[in-house]
C-alpha cells in the first residue's frame, strides 16, 4: 500500500490528524494496535481547551460535544478551610469545555468511514523504516501475514510505549523527565457530582479532585502513594477519604455510589526533543507526558496535531518544504509553557513526602497570594484555557 502520510495510534491524536489530513484532501492511513472497543474502553481526560473544541468544530464533528458537553465557567482551588474560585470566564473570556475523550474519540471513529479516513485495526509488530529518507515505510502484521505502507511521512501518535518515539536514534534526542513520588487513584460513578465546577483540593492528608463527565458521571481522584494498590481501597474508603480532603462544602453535596472504574495513574512530566526526525514526526504522549492537574494531554495533543496537520498540509498543497523542518520547535514551545503550568499546579496542591515545614509554609503563601490577586488568578486562568496557538 502506498499513501502520504502514515500515522501510528488510532487514540484522539491519530484520529484527529487523520479527519484533518483528510480534509485537505491528503491520503493517510491510520495503524492502531488495539481493537476499536479497546480504544473506546480507555478511560481518559474529559477538561477541553478552545483549541480541541475548535478543531472538532472545524471538521464539523462538534453537533455532541455541544449537545452533551458541560461549558465550565470556572474552578476552584480548595485549602482544607476554603474554596478559591478560579473566573476563568471573567478573567479571559474563554471557558472549558467537560467532555471525555473517549466521546471524542467515539465521534472520531463513528466519522471515518463516511470520510474516507482509513484504520487499521489489530496491527500487530508494527515497525518504522528509513525515517532519515524521503521514502520511509511501515511494516505490520494482520491475520499473521506481514504487510508494508509506504509513505512520504509518518506521524506518531502511539503513546509512550510505542515504536515511533523509539525509531529516532538516542544520539539525535533528549528526554526530560520527572517522576512523581505518588499516583492518583481515580474513581469513576454513575452520580451526579458533588458541585458543578472542578475542585482542586490540597489538605494535610494529601491532593483530591472532584470533576465530572456529565450532569450524572462523576470522576474523583486521591493522591496515594506508589507502593498503594487498588485492593487496599474500597469504594467506601475512597468515599470516607474524599468527604475529607476535599472540605466540608464540597463533601455536603457527594452523592456516593458503586464505581464503575477503578485504577491508580503514576504521575511524571516528560517531553521528548525533537519531536521531529527525517519524515518522522511525534504527536501527543508519543513525545511528551504532563501531570493530569491542569488537564492538558489530550488538549496538547489537540495543538500538536494542529501544527502537524498544518506542517504538512503546507508540504503537499504548497510546496513549502520549510514547514516540515519547524514542525519540532513550533510545538515544542508550547509543550514546554504547559509542561511548566502541570508542574507548578502539581506542586502547589499535592504534599510531596520529601517536603518539611518551609515547603509548606510557601503553599499556604502561594494560596494566600492566589486568593487575593487578581493578577495570579489571571495568569493561573491563561494556563488553564489553553496558551495561544
């Protein structure tokens, strides 16, 4: 088979570039190792930025998103004694949307067909070949017979353990990472949630967070360290343990219920550079991890894309051959300011067992300062909308 563009991963990344690829009457194929019930049965992120919403709009895939989705107005960041409330609506203009990726997703696959957007399903040993030409090709197996693609780019949207990230030579990257000393367990509820905006909560038993995916899901999380296992935590305990952490105004209104899912997340920042090599360009968790506080990778992801779809679509319908080249800078400066925004609200609400009494004092500082300027509510409001593209 023989196409312009291949793309690894059939997640929201892979999907997206494609239906944008496809737009401008550019030939791709997407490969994804998993089934489509698997990828629809990942639970993900449900906080979008202006520029996802945009982009689904754009493709004229948004008519769910705005029947179904929550329009949040703001968020609140919560001490153990009170709740700041973060305007981000009054202080830019813009707002977030709730919708879960796996929405997204699902809106994204159920197009394709009509769209002319090919996927592959359960491609199995996939590989990547001469990226440092201008002919590169995929192989991967299906029903046990090996099978090629050959393209003019390939683009990674495959997630950190998948094979596009590991096709760029170590002596042509750097890695940047930081692991975090706990994880978040997450708990999933058909309920409705305990108040109608986001809640951030940092107290001395450690982080908690309260969101939803829709006017009857709730998604709440605890920090717990990462020796913890989801056995030691029944849906009791993690009730108990939510009622607490996130104060008493938000556990009035908790409306508690069995779990539909369980499972605990490790936390780590981590971009990989470039994120461009030869005809090889990455997308995504591929190239790059934040913590989930803020809710930025499915919404970084959203702008790699952008600026891919971009790069390339300059490449085949002008000639522009510098586009390609700028493709790893372009997006990395803005990997890097959200990089920046994950870490420092991680760091602001979580406990971090290496931390004493000053590191404390300076939270309690921090949200002091938050909670009476408008000028850090602003910048915290900047960030979490979403960075200009």
């Amino acid at each position: 088979m023989r196409t312009q563009v291949a793309i690894i991963g059939a997640g929201p990344a892979g999907l997206l570039l494609g239906h944008l690829l496809r737009a401008e009457g550019i030939d791709c194929v997407v490969l994804e190792r998993q089934t489509g019930d698997y990828v629809l049965g990942r639970i993900r992120a449900g906080v979008l930025e202006q520029i996802t919403v945009d982009l689904m709009a754009r493709l004229g895939l948004d008519q769910r998103l705005k029947a179904e989705g929550l329009v949040e107005n703001g968020f609140n960041l919560a001490d153990g004694e009170r709740l700041i409330r973060i305007d981000i609506k009054g202080l830019t203009g813009k707002n977030v949307v709730v919708y879960g990726q796996t929405e997204v997703t699902r809106d994204l696959m159920d197009a394709a067909p009509a769209r002319g957007l090919e996927v592959i399903y359960q491609a199995g040993d996939v590989a990547l070949h001469d990226i440092e030409s201008d002919a590169p090709y995929v192989t991967y197996t299906s029903d046990g017979v090996e099978k090629r693609i050959d393209a003019r780019f390939i683009v990674g949207c495959d997630g950190y353990h998948g094979p596009s990230r590991k096709a760029i030579p170590a002596s042509a990257s750097q890695e940047f990472e930081r692991v975090y000393p706990f994880g978040w367990l997450g708990i999933l509820a058909d309920v409705p949630p305990c108040m109608n905006e986001l809640i951030y909560a940092n107290h001395e038993r450690g982080f908690a967070l309260a969101s939803m995916r829709s006017h009857t899901r709730s998604r709440y999380y605890v920090d717990v360290p990462l020796t913890e296992t989801i056995e030691n935590w029944s849906d009791d305990r993690i009730w108990d343990e939510l009622a607490i952490r996130l104060g008493p105004d938000a556990a009035a209104g908790i409306t508690r219920g069995p779990s539909i899912e369980k499972s605990i997340a490790p936390l780590r920042s981590y971009v990989f550079a470039p994120m461009r090599h030869g005809s090889l360009l990455l997308c995504g968790d591929a190239a790059h991890i934040v913590p989930p506080t803020g809710a930025k990778g499915l919404n970084l992801a959203a702008s790699d894309v952008h600026y891919a779809a971009e790069a390339l679509t300059s490449f085949f319908k002008r000639g522009d051959h510098d586009a390609i080249p700028g493709y790893s800078a372009k997006a990395l400066a803005r990997v890097w300011k959200a990089e920046r925004f994950s870490w420092s609200l991680t760091k602001l609400m979580h406990r971090f067992p290496e931390d004493g009494p000053f590191e404390r004092a300076m939270q309690v500082a921090e949200l002091d300062y938050v909670a009476s300027s408008v000028a850090a509510q602003t910048s915290i409001a900047e960030n979490y909308v979403g960075l200009p593209i």
